[in-house]
C-alpha cells in the first residue's frame, strides 16, 4: 500500500479532506495504482512549532494581516 505523508500547519477539517481526496486523486492518475490501496497521513505542527526563513509561521501570519 503506498502511503502519502504531509506536514503541515494546523488546517480545518474542510482542507483536510480536500487534501486526502485530491491527493489520492493525482496519484492514482499517475501510477494507475487502485485509490483503495493509498493511505493519507496528515501530520499538524502548531503554527508556532513551525519556521521558514527564521520565524514562526504564526509570525509570518500576523505580519501578512
């Protein structure tokens, strides 16, 4: 069974399972492979345990608002 691992920020369950169906979409169009036989692990990291470019993806947030 292949596995789909994402990290990623904290995201509502809407995104969630967005993420999952159009996951398992596009890599059932590449390998051809059956989409019973993904499995899709979404792994959430706090907004403020999570960096790029030296700050905080919370700091990035509040500095876009």
């Amino acid at each position: 069974m292949p596995v789909i691992s994402v990290t990623m920020a904290e995201a509502t369950k809407e995104q969630k399972k967005d993420l999952i169906t159009e996951l398992t979409a596009t890599a059932v169009k590449i390998t051809g492979i059956s989409p019973q036989s993904f499995i899709v692990t979404l792994n959430e990291l706090p907004k403020d345990s999570l960096g790029l470019g030296g700050q905080t993806v919370e700091e990035i947030l509040k500095a876009q608002n």
